[in-house]
C-alpha cells in the first residue's frame, strides 16, 4: 500500500446548474435523462496493493438491512465533493456526475482520473471523499486505517486486446492464462506458436512477433491481470499478483500509462497485446483492436459480455463477506468470463463535516440504485453491471456507516 500523497486531483469539474430538481426513488418527482454519450478521458489507472483473495467473514445474508431511500437525503445546502483514483471507473463516474449536476444543484462533484493508487492515498490523508479503486484495499490498509471502507460500486471486467492485422476485427482469437504467461514472459514470442494455433483451429494466424504491453504504473489493471496469470497458471507464472510487479526482461516489450494509454500503443503496434479495462472497450475497437476469448477454469472460452461478467459475478455472491473485499478471478462457473471484479469506491467513514457526510452517502446509494445510477443506461455504456442484490444491501450497510 503507497502511502505517498496522490497527484493533484485534475480532470471533470462539475459545475452545477442553480435550479433545483428534486430526484429520488420515492419523491413524487423524477426525471430520467438519456445521456447521449461522454468522451471516455485516458490517463493512469494506478491502484493499491491488494491481496488476490480474501475469506468471507460474514455472508451477505447475515447483513443488516439499511434503507436505500434513506441514505438517498440529498442536501440543500451548497457543498463540494472531491472523487479521484481509478481511470477503469472515470467514465462511469462521469457519466453519474452529468446527472447528479441536473438534478441536485447544491452538491458539486469534481472527479479526476489520477490512478487507483492515488485514489486510495487521497482517501487515507482525507484529501479526497471518495477514492476509486479496481482493488480492495490490503489488510495492512486495513489495520492501518480502520475508519476506511471499500464499498462495491458495479462491476466491471478486463479486456485482452490485440493488433493482429486481417484478423482483429473479425474474430476473438482464444487466449488462454498459461498462454498469456508465456508471453509475458518471452517464452512464446510469435503469434503462429503451436500453443496459440492449437488453441484456434481454422483460424490462420499469421507469422508475427508480439508484443507485451503493460502499465508503467501502479496499476489496479496491473493486479487483475497478474491475479488472472497466478490462477491460471500457478506453476507457470510464480510472480506474485500486485499493482506494481518486477515484469520479465522480454525483448520488444513495451509500457504505457493508463487505459488510454495502453490503447494508443498497441493501435500504433502490430503484434501487440494488452490488458485494458472493459470501460475503454469501445475505444480499443474504434482503434481497430480486437480482444480475446479467453479460458475460464471450466475449460471454455468466453469473451467479454454482459451475460458473461454477470454469470461470473454471480457465482461469487455467496462468498462476498460483508466488508465487500473478494477476488472474482478466474471462478468455476461455466459460462463466466475470467477476469471480473467489483469496482470499489474508498471512503473515510469520518467525513470533515456533517454535510460532506450527508452528499457522499446519497452520492453513493444513488450510484448503486438500480433506478439511479445502477441503471443501464449508465452502466450499458461503459460495459459494466449491476450489483447482485445480496452485494447492493452489503454496500448499502457500508455506506450508511459514513459520518462525520
């Protein structure tokens, strides 16, 4: 866990319109805006240092209940709110902040991209409300600072994207963990190797060197990605899963700094491969990227989709204990795509004012309500999903415990 203070929040300022529109789950008025679309920013997405699993201490069944519509008293009295950390979760919460900015003028939310990393750091020194994060926090944070929680937002899911030229934008070329080591770590450096063609029979891949790409930074990308080669392939790959990792020495690799960044540099890199988060799925095809099936633990390949994270997600509600800290890497269910997780905001349940207090708990039950910001119409846009129930009430616990 960095305890070094984050970079100074840049990114969205939100400025908030001075009529007053009053929206919640039970008010007699509410209005729904389609969002026609918002440009999806690229910078870094650092992240804590998390373990790859946790145990469950206590079942979500065993939670107690907490109102949603209570947590959603949204103030009116003016206050600013800041949010910073993972660029996985930065077009999403951006999206939540335009409508936020509509319906409810007296809070002011300014959210910035500076990494998972610096996300939580900003919310272990108070210098942020609310830290974003791709990772749980470590037990060490834990012990460390006992007023923080990490409270599941939605889930979202990695993407495996490549520049095969003739074959990116017409297939998923089917990856698997041990084959992914491999390339990671200079083993298998052509993409016609035996490994991958056996892999893909009928598909003719043609003779061509690839290149690694992976995050300058600290990364939460870095540690789903690494958590999905430990599980996969424990004997292959003996690096331990963290946000920053001492990478093999592989000829022709190649780094780069964010989501945005990994897309650029593999769109300018025949032969490449990265790991970008499902956020920025849509750019990465727009740049003429594809990305992989990859193998589950059942043995099947699936590629990335709505049904695919859902049923993966699914299959671990039971074992997410009430703190909301789990891994959901390479599960046993079936039909579920490999790498899945809950995207997690970092927050101090000691807030500096009672009113600060009072806009980050309706900030965040808005955010997790499925007629709010759970809503596919925000979440469909950036390729994530809604909570299991189970899971919402566990956040809905967490969130209610935020004071000042």
């Amino acid at each position: 866990m960095s305890t070094r203070r984050p970079r100074s929040l840049t990114g969205s300022t939100i400025s908030l319109p001075t009529d007053t529109v009053h929206r919640g789950r039970r008010r007699a008025a509410r209005s729904v805006v389609v969002l026609a679309g918002v440009a999806l920013l690229a910078a870094a997405c650092g992240s804590s240092k998390a373990p790859p699993s946790s145990s469950p201490s206590t079942s979500p069944s065993t939670t107690s209940a907490v109102s949603l519509s209570s947590l959603e008293n949204w103030p009116t009295t003016a206050v600013s709110l800041q949010e910073t950390g993972s660029s996985l979760l930065f077009p999403l919460f951006n999206l939540w902040v335009q409508q936020i900015a509509k319906d409810w003028p007296s809070v002011t939310v300014q959210t910035a991209s500076t990494g998972s990393g610096a996300g939580v750091t900003a919310a272990e020194t108070g210098t942020a409300n609310i830290g974003a994060s791709d990772a749980y926090l470590a037990p060490a944070a834990v012990q460390q600072y006992p007023d923080l929680e990490n409270i599941p937002l939605a889930i979202s899911a990695q993407q495996v994207s490549y520049n095969i030229p003739g074959l990116s934008a017409i297939t998923h070329v089917k990856l698997s963990g041990k084959v992914l080591a491999g390339i990671y770590q200079g083993t298998i450096t052509n993409w016609d190797n035996a490994k991958i063609t056996a892999l893909n029979p009928g598909v003719k891949i043609p003779s061509l060197t690839i290149v690694p790409i992976h995050r300058v930074e600290s990364s939460g990308d870095t540690f789903l990605f690494t958590s999905f080669l430990s599980a996969s392939d424990p004997s292959g790959w003996t690096i331990a899963p963290d946000t920053t990792v001492t990478w093999p020495n592989v000829p022709g690799a190649l780094t780069a700094m964010g989501n945005g960044g990994m897309v650029t540099t593999c769109q300018n890199t025949p032969g490449c491969v990265a790991y970008i988060g499902i956020s920025y799925l849509k750019q990465a095809t727009t740049a003429g990227l594809g990305y992989a099936a990859l193998q589950n633990k059942a043995g099947h390949f699936e590629a990335p989709s709505p049904a695919s994270i859902t049923a993966e997600a699914d299959s671990f509600t039971a074992s997410t204990p009430s703190s909301g800290t789990v891994s959901m890497i390479y599960g046993s269910q079936s039909d579920g795509y490999p790498i899945v997780n809950y995207e997690y905001a970092i927050v101090p349940t000691k807030q500096p004012s009672a009113l600060a207090a009072q806009a980050v708990k309706a900030v965040l039950a808005w955010a997790i309500d499925p007629t709010g910001g759970a809503a596919s119409t925000y979440l469909g846009q950036v390729g994530f999903v809604a909570l299991p129930t189970a899971v919402q009430s566990i956040s809905t616990r967490l969130i209610s415990k935020v004071s000042s």
